[in-house]
C-alpha cells in the first residue's frame, strides 16, 4: 500500500519569525510531512521526496575531499556529527552530494551508526573510507580520521593532477602540428598545384603530396568524426572497470611507463597501510583494505596472498618479500618498523619516499618528452615543407 512505510522529505516552510527555512522530515506522505512541520510551528510552502528532487552534478573526488576537510573542520569545533552534516548539505556544491548528505544525516538521526549510513552511498564512500570511518566511531577518534581522510584524498587527486599536467605539453605540441599539416593540405597545397600542370612527367614525391592533399580535402570530415567517436568510445570504455584494468596491464608492462606504475601503486598501499595502522587497524585488517586501493590485478593476487601469510603468523617483511612492489630499501624499512613496533610510520616514510621518487620520474618524463616530441613533430611538418620546396625547384628546372 502507497504511503505505507516512511521515506524522507525536503520542505521550504517559514518559521514562526518569519524565516525562511528548509530541511529534511520522515514522513509516510507529503500530508503527514505537512502535519509534521505545522506540529513544529512551521508553515510549509513546498515538500517534496528527495527521489523527485532533480539530482545534478557528480560526486567527485574534489567533492568528496573538501566535504571530508569541511566536516573534520566542523567536528573540532564542536558540532556533533548531525548538525555537521546538515552545515554541509545546506552548503554543498552540487545536488548530488547534497542529497547524499541529508540522507546520511538523516540515518545518523534515527540512531544508526554514521559509517552504516555511509556505506549504502559507495560512488561517494569506497569501502577504505567507511571502514576508517567505523574505527572512528569506535574509537572516539572521528574527527581525526576524517582529517587524515581528507589527507589521503587530497594526495591521491594531486597525483593524478600531476599525471595529467605531464601529458599536456606533448599533447598541446602535437595539436600544433595536426593543425599545421591541415592547414598546409587545405590551403598551401592546392594554391601550389597550378604551377605542376605544365609539367608532362611529375616527380614522385610532388605526386605523393599532392595525393595525400587530395585525401585530406575530401575526407577531413570523415577524419574529424572517426576522432571524436573513438574518442567519445574511448570515454565511455574508460568507465568500464575490465576495460581500465586493460589499461593498468598494458602500462604495467610497457617499459616506458612500467616503473612508475609500480611507484604509484606502491604509494596507493603505502598510503592506505600508514592510515590503517596509525589508526589502531589491526596488521592483517590494514593489509585486506589497502590491497583494495591497488589497481593492478596482480598485484591484487600477490598482496592478497601476502595477508594470507600473515594471517598464519609470517611476518609482514618475509610475506612482502617476494612482491615486486618493494624494493630492497622498503623491505630493510618495513624490518625495522616490525622490529620496532612502528610499522605504520615506517610506511608513512615509504609513501614520502615513493611519492618523491615519482615526481622525479615525472620530470625526467616531461624533460625528454618535450624534446622528442619537438623533433618527431617538426620532423613530420619540416618533411612536408621540403617536399614544398623540392618540388617548386623541380618546376623552376623544367622551365629553365
């Protein structure tokens, strides 16, 4: 029967002063909202399910990272969780996480646990944050966690920033050259082909330019819209996990790129194992969440085989060992942190290390693509202007 079980609402109602206010109610319908919110002195203007409410925007990782930040903010200053996340649904950036937020606050109300209520929103809440999130509330130590959260987040968007800013001179480079080719085939070219019709026998190479001239012009729409649908393809695979695992593979393998694969995806375990651990997260618990943070399907298998071992009492550096994620250095430091009982900041000094050993290769990357694509690009442009060139002399001879 319709109205039977209580979903949430959104109302807009004025308060006694004359206020405008809105917020969240459970109710069975939107009459029993209203009755509700008149109980509370307040005269509704609007009510309406947080289903019917038009959800725009995406939850980020930005998203996610800032609202992580603002409540960690908000918890040292006092407010209790509910008021928190109500500050931060009435101030979110997008519909999105604000209907997110209420129905978390909204669950937190009702006397669930905060990390429950998070984990039925996993697109904004992966399985590490609810877990770091359940051994806050355990602990006592919430606002903390929600602090190294934001940390973790901020490190790991800044990573991929990093990632993307290296690709963007290259690829600004060769969009340079693309339009130059065009603009030479579309306009240079065919302004240049009356000077050959006088000539009985037409050298191959002014030929073959003039082919290739010819191609360009009539099929340049073709082109144009075989590039977008592969690259509108190539967007839509992206979201696929099988397809971007693919991926992962094929740059884990390929030699250019093989080492920093493993740099990051040692600074992904790294990363989650120093906020298990310094968290109080039991060793076995820390190693089962932070293989979930690894990409690499292999990698995946042997670090989950690795938990295994040290679940049956190996100890963490001869179950790590034989993983081609850390080197020797990392192994002698992952020794010493058992030895010593600071296994979590040991891994805190790995995630430093990897993560400076990473922008180095970056910019050793950056330094010898811009080069390289600088010569590959004004090789292809400075072949075609020769070819120019070549054959404006061979017409030249012909006349002489």
């Amino acid at each position: 029967m319709q109205g039977s079980e209580s979903r949430t609402y959104r109302y807009k109602a004025y308060d006694k002063q004359g206020k405008l206010v809105q917020g969240t109610e459970l109710g069975k319908s939107e009459l029993d909202v209203t009755v509700k919110l008149k109980k509370q002195s307040l005269i509704p203007l609007e009510v309406t399910t947080l289903a019917q409410t038009k959800k725009v925007g995406r939850v980020t990782g930005a998203v996610i990272e800032e609202t992580t930040s603002q409540l960690s903010l908000l918890l040292k200053s006092g407010l209790k969780i509910d008021k928190a996340l109500e500050v931060l649904a009435e101030n979110a950036p997008n519909a999105k996480i604000q209907s997110i937020l209420e129905e978390v606050g909204i669950g937190v109300k009702q006397g669930r646990e905060l990390w429950r209520c998070m984990s039925e929103h996993p697109t904004a809440f992966p399985n590490l944050y609810v877990e770091m999130v359940k051994i806050g509330e355990a602990s006592g130590r919430l606002t903390e966690v929600f602090a190294k959260l934001a940390e973790n987040l901020k490190f790991q968007r800044e990573l991929s920033k990093k990632i993307t800013q290296a690709m963007v001179y290259p690829m600004f480079i060769l969009l340079v050259c693309v339009v130059s080719l065009v603009a030479i085939f579309n306009f240079v070219v065919p302004s240049m082909s009356g000077l050959f019709e006088s000539l009985q026998e037409i050298p191959v190479y002014t030929q073959l330019l003039l082919d290739v001239s010819g191609f360009v012009q009539s099929y340049q729409v073709h082109m144009l819209a075989a590039l977008v649908v592969a690259v509108i393809t190539f967007i839509k695979a992206s979201e696929n996990p099988d397809f971007r695992k693919r991926v992962d593979g094929f740059l884990a393998a390929f030699p250019l790129t093989r080492n920093a694969v493993l740099l990051v995806e040692r600074i992904r375990y790294s990363a989650s194992m120093e906020l298990m651990l310094t968290s109080g997260v039991d060793l076995a618990k820390s190693m089962s969440m932070s293989t979930a943070s690894v990409k690499s399907d292999a990698l995946q298998s042997q670090l989950s085989k690795a938990h295994d071992d040290v679940s049956q009492g190996r100890s963490l550096v001869e179950s790590l060992s034989g993983i081609q994620l850390f080197d020797p250095i990392s192994l002698s430091l992952i020794r010493v942190g058992e030895e010593t009982g600071q296994t979590g900041l040991v891994f805190g000094e790995i995630n430093s290390r990897s993560r400076n050993q990473f922008e180095t290769w970056m910019l050793k990357l950056t330094a010898m693509l811009e080069p390289l694509m600088i010569v590959i690009m004004g090789g292809i442009v400075g072949s075609v202007v020769i070819i120019m060139l070549l054959s404006i002399v061979s017409v030249n001879d012909v006349s002489f």
